[in-house]
C-alpha cells in the first residue's frame, strides 16, 4: 500500500518555520523567500529548515559573543535578506543562465533593464515599477512594451521574483507591493550572480539584449 499527499506548498512551508523558529529571528520577508524557493523546487520541509538554519548560522557568526549578550528587543530580526540569500545560493545552487534562456522576451527585457538600473545607481538604489516601465519602453524603441500596462510589468517583475532572478529587499531597506504601483524594489542582493548569468546567456548571444543594457548605463 502506498500514501501518497502532496509537496508541502508557500503556505505549508512558512507555517512550519514559523512554528519552528517563532517570528521574531528571521525577517519576514527572508522567510517568504525560502518557502517560495522551495515550494517551486521540492516543497521539501527539510531542505526549508536546513537552508534557514544555515542563514541562522551565518548571522550569529557574524555577531559578537558581547552583543549576543546584550541584543535587546529591537535588535531583531537577527536573519535579514543577504543571510538568507548566502544560505539559498549554498544550499539551492541556481542554473540562472538556463532560467534566463526560459524567460518571455518581455521578462528578459525588464531583467536587463532592472539590472542595468541596479548596476548604474548602486546598491542602495531603488526602482519603481513605472521607472522600469519608462527605460523598457526606450530602449526598445516602444516596439514591445509601450502598450503594456503597469500591472503587466507587475507581473513579469513577480515572474522574475518566483524565478529567484530578482529580490526586493536589501537588508529589509524596502518592501515591494505588488498592488502598489509606485512601491520601488531594490535588486542589489545577489545584483551580481544575476548579472554574471545574463552575461553568460542573453548579453553574449544576442545584440538587442547587449543594446538594452548599453542605452540604460548611457541614459543615467
């Protein structure tokens, strides 16, 4: 006889973590990004506690024994983004270059348009949703985009969160809505693996994806 039930999916995931290691030591937004990772790979629970433990490992190395004795309320979450993102690239190593060749064109036009932006402006930069809307739209010379409504450039920036090309948070310095047109994303936490892989795939096998990138780095 076989049970069979299905893989644990985002909801499943976050609620065990959550009920694991409480809501107070990891970010908020570092735990979405783990179950979503693992949700769309294995929904495995415990590749989920596994990474999330590393990331845990990896803050505490970073602190000293003094300041773990002394942290007071406000010190936490001890568990931000990069942390997170250190242990996901560690124990989820990502064919980026194969993700971004199985992209829609229109996704691989924002990705090279929000990296480029990310590049040129710094790690600190954030970039609305109508910012990235308004280069698309140049750079392709309005032949693909212009058309496109803000809530479709919406969704192919979510395409390329669910994909793990882009975060939108640096050390929780800002928080991206979906449902808010004007919430910017900062994409500078693994800004460079994303960057090297498009070098590797679309930057070397095509010029239009190479032209992008070139117009936004001249235009700012």
């Amino acid at each position: 006889h076989e049970l069979v039930f299905p893989t644990y999916n985002e909801e499943d995931l976050l609620a065990i973590l959550e009920q694991r290691i409480g809501k107070k030591i990891v970010d908020t937004k570092a735990l979405q990004l783990i179950v979503k990772r693992v949700a769309a790979s294995t929904g495995d629970a415990r590749k989920a506690l596994e990474i999330t433990s590393n990331a845990v490992d990896k803050a505490l190395d970073a602190c000293t024994e003094k300041w773990l004795e002394e942290v007071e309320a406000d010190s936490y979450p001890l568990v931000k983004m990069p942390q997170m993102m250190r242990a996901i690239r560690e124990g989820m190593p990502t064919r980026h270059e194969e993700i971004i060749r199985g992209l829609p064109q229109a996704a691989k036009v924002i990705l090279c348009i929000a990296v480029s932006l990310g590049k040129v402006w710094g790690p600190t930069a954030a970039v609305s949703i109508a910012t990235l809307k308004k280069y698309a739209c140049q750079a392709t010379q309005h032949a693909m985009l212009d058309e496109a409504s803000l809530g479709q450039i919406t969704n192919l920036v979510e395409m390329l969160m669910d994909s793990g090309l882009l975060t939108t948070d640096h050390d929780g310095c800002f928080n991206f809505n979906a449902n808010d047109h004007s919430s910017r994303l900062c994409i500078a936490v693994q800004l460079d693996d994303v960057e090297i892989a498009l070098e590797k795939s679309l930057l070397e096998e095509s010029s239009f994806y190479r032209s992008l990138v070139d117009y936004v780095k001249r235009e700012c």
